[in-house]
C-alpha cells in the first residue's frame, strides 16, 4: 500500500486509519472525501519537530491552507501550533470563524483587492507576503489609514526550475508570482517596502513549486535568498528577520513514487542555512516552511460507487462512479496520477481488465484516472477508492451539472466524525434568484 495508513481487513474491505471504508461508505453514502486526521497530526508534529530541531524553537510550519480548507482543518492546525497560509478573504474568513489565531497567518495572493487588504487588517492577519509594488503601495495606504504598522516578507522570485508540471512551477523568473532577483525588480521591492512608514519588512519568502521531489530544491532556493539578502544588508543595511522557504514537497500518489524523508531533508537544509550564514555574517533569520499537499494528501481518500460498467470491444472499457471531475478536477487538468481499486473487495485478484474511470459529468473529459486495473467482473455496486487524494480535491470541487459537492469526514482514532456536511440541491441553488 502506498501509505502505512492503509490496510485491508479480513472481509478483504480496504480500511484507511484501521476504519473499514465499507462500513463508511454505508454510514456517509458516496461519493465521500475521507481525511485521516491522525495521520494529518502527525505530519504536522512531523514538520515542526524537525524546523525546530534544525532551526530553533521560533521556526514554524505554516500549513497552505488551499490544499484543503474548511473550519475543522484551521482547528487541528491550530490545536498543533502550526500557522496557515491563506490566499484569500474566503480563507481568512474561513479561518477566523474556526477560531484560529490570526497572527499566525501569512497572506499571499500575487493579486490582493483593496478589500481584501482591510478585511485581512481588520481581521489581525498577521503577517502579508506581499508579491509586487502596487501592492506595497495599497497595504501602506490602508495601514497609514488605520495607524498601524503591518509586517511583511517579500515574495522573491530566485529563478529555479523545480522540474515539476507547468501549472504548479512558480520560481522561475517569468512566473506570475513574485519579483525576480535577475531583473532588479526584487531588489526596488527592498528599496520601497523599508521607505514605507507603515511597513514592517521581516523578510523574505519564495515557493519554488509543488509536488516537487528533487531534495536539492530547498537549498538552492534557501542558498539564493540568503545570498540576496546579505547583499540588501551590505546595500541598503536590510535585516533577515524572517525567511519563509515555501512549500512544495512530494507526495506518493503510485507505488513507484519516490518516498520523501521530509525531516532528513529539513536537517539537510538546516546544516547548509546555518553553515551559509555564518560565511556571510548573518545572523540566523527564523525560518518557516508551507507545506500543504504533504500534510494532507496520503491523508485523504475518496470512496465512489460503480454504476454504468461500458465495454467497448476493441477499443475501450470505462468504469463510470457517482462523482468525478467536481469532486477530483485535477486528472482533468494536469493529467495527475492516482492509484485506483476496489473497496468492497481490495484482495481481488482475479482476471484484470484495462479501464478508464470516470465520472458522471456531461464532459468527455471528465476523467479520474486512465489506464487502471480493475476486476474483470467490476459491476454497478462496487466501491471504488481513490487514493492520495486529501489535497486540492475538495478545495477544487465544482459544482458543474449542479452536482452537490460530497461530505469530508475526519477519522481519528477509531472513530468518524462529519466535518464538512453533503451538499443539498438546495445548497446549490442557494444563491439563484
Ligand atoms: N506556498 C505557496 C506560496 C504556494 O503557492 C503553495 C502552493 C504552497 C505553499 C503549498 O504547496 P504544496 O506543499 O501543497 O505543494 N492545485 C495544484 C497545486 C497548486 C499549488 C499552489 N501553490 C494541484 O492540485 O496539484
């Protein structure tokens, strides 16, 4: 199995969390997300253990909150000590009513709205990680209007390719987010931001991309920052308070994906930080990482039932579940691999045949995985799971045909518990007039 979380019980049931998935598919219906809380509690202990022990007791992980976001999620974050990044007013608004500590959130978003500049002050975010000038210019006018100060990291753009999937490479100098060191435009921001009255500038931030394997990755983006940074000391007498190295690390989604020792890697870029900065005579900023598929990915499950069961001879056989492209959009979009089986009978063996499965969308392309090995005799009933599916599924769910999005169910130990309810019809038609 892909992750220690998974099982398969004597009734040949796949269980995730020792919980078996027929019995929860019984309870919940399907299409249902589940979440192995457990196991998201401990990749954050995961996390935090090891940026402390590298980095001292200030340094923090801050969980990215798109990979799923919903009020339980900001609580268990919250109960670890861990900060969230948040990318919108709806996340933030998300966060505060679950009660999370604002002054452990940082606020990205390469475009920030004036409202969502004073909605994030006025709800004490702590810290905004601020892409471009503009932005600068629009955060010190609502701070100078409400006569505080706001602290800041800058994001920097170092110009590494992370070799990962287009969509999700962001640290190269032409992408959307950040300020590249290569045109000059990083070191304005550095410029600007310590003219500004109302801006407290910490640091710096960069987040070269995602579902990124290459353990150097952090070190060479880590290596480029510090560098940048001991230069705006020597220009502009800059203090490193604070260097956020982004998220972005793997997680298995095939049997022949690598497996990431996340803490070893940290240790790795611990020794290079604190060995760089003492050559360049900087003191050692606190450092915070963003991981949000690798706290929540192999956490996370998504159990469907077969319906139309289509051969055509020949050519191709299709496997069609009762969810799809609005509850998992990102075969659709990024051609992303998943490892796909049956439930209800998870030892099954016998004659294997080569199908798509798909969803219930008018949409050829909705499509949750090609290629998969399914029993010869998968019929309407069956169950199927998905696996690794605990980041960017539900928060990128849709309701396209107006299909109402599944329930996400938290399971911790031994028991389960709804987090977030299924969606009624008339949830979706909430907002029609
Ligand atoms: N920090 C920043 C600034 C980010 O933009 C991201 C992800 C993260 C942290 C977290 O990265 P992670 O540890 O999750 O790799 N929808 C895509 C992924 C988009 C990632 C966006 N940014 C997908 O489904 O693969």
């Amino acid at each position: 199995m892909i992750c220690n979380n998974l099982s398969i019980n004597e009734k040949g049931h796949l269980c995730i969390g020792g919980q078996d998935t027929v019995e929860l598919a019984e309870a919940y219906g399907t299409p249902l997300y589940l979440l192995d809380e457990d196991r998201i509690r401990e990749r954050c202990r995961t996390y935090r253990r090891a940026l402390q022990e590298a980095f001292g007791e200030e340094a923090n992980a801050l969980y990215a909150s798109k990979a799923a976001s919903f009020r339980g999620m900001y609580r268990i974050m919250k109960e670890e000590g861990m900060g969230v990044d948040v990318v919108s007013s709806g996340e933030i608004y998300t966060a505060v009513s679950a009660g999370f500590p604002m002054e452990r959130a940082y606020f990205h978003s390469n475009n920030k709205t004036d409202a969502d500049i004073r909605f994030a002050m006025e709800n004490g975010v702590g810290y905004f990680v601020v892409d471009n000038r503009e932005e600068l210019d629009a955060i010190e006018a609502v701070a100078a209007e409400r006569g505080q100060m706001q602290k800041i990291l800058l994001r920097i753009t170092p110009g590494i390719d992370p070799h990962t999937y287009e969509a999700v490479a962001t640290g190269r100098v032409d992408s959307k987010f950040g300020s590249a060191i290569e045109t000059g435009q990083a070191e304005e921001m550095v410029v600007y931001a310590m003219s500004l009255a109302h801006i407290d500038l910490m640091g710096l931030h960069c987040h070269v991309g995602s579902q990124v394997f290459d353990s150097d990755v952090f070190l060479r983006a880590a290596a480029i920052l510090l560098d940048f940074a001991a230069k705006m000391r020597e220009k502009y007498q800059f203090a490193l308070r604070e260097l956020d190295l982004g998220g972005g690390y793997g997680v298995r989604y095939l049997e022949s994906d690598p497996e990431l020792d996340i803490a070893e890697n940290i240790r790795e870029v611990g020794k290079a930080v604190h060995a760089q900065c003492e050559a360049l005579g900087l003191p050692l900023p606190v450092i915070r990482m963003e991981p949000g598929r690798s706290i929540v990915a192999d956490a996370g499950m998504t159990l469907y039932t077969v319906g139309t069961v289509k051969r055509i001879p020949g050519y191709k056989n299709y496997v069609s579940v009762d969810g799809g492209m609005t509850d998992n959009p990102r075969f659709a979009l990024y051609g992303s691999s998943y490892t796909v089986l049956l439930a209800n009978r998870a030892n099954d063996a016998g004659e294997a045949f080569r199908c798509s499965v798909v969803g219930r969308c008018c949409e050829s392309g909705d499509i949750l995985q090609e290629n998969v090995k399914l029993p010869a005799d998968t019929k309407r009933g069956d169950l199927v799971a998905v696996l690794t599916t605990g980041a960017y599924n539900y928060s990128m769910s849709s309701n396209y045909n107006r299909i109402p999005r599944p329930p996400v169910v938290l399971l911790s130990g031994g028991e389960s518990k709804l987090a977030v309810r299924r969606e009624t019809f008339e949830d979706v038609c909430r907002n029609d007039i």
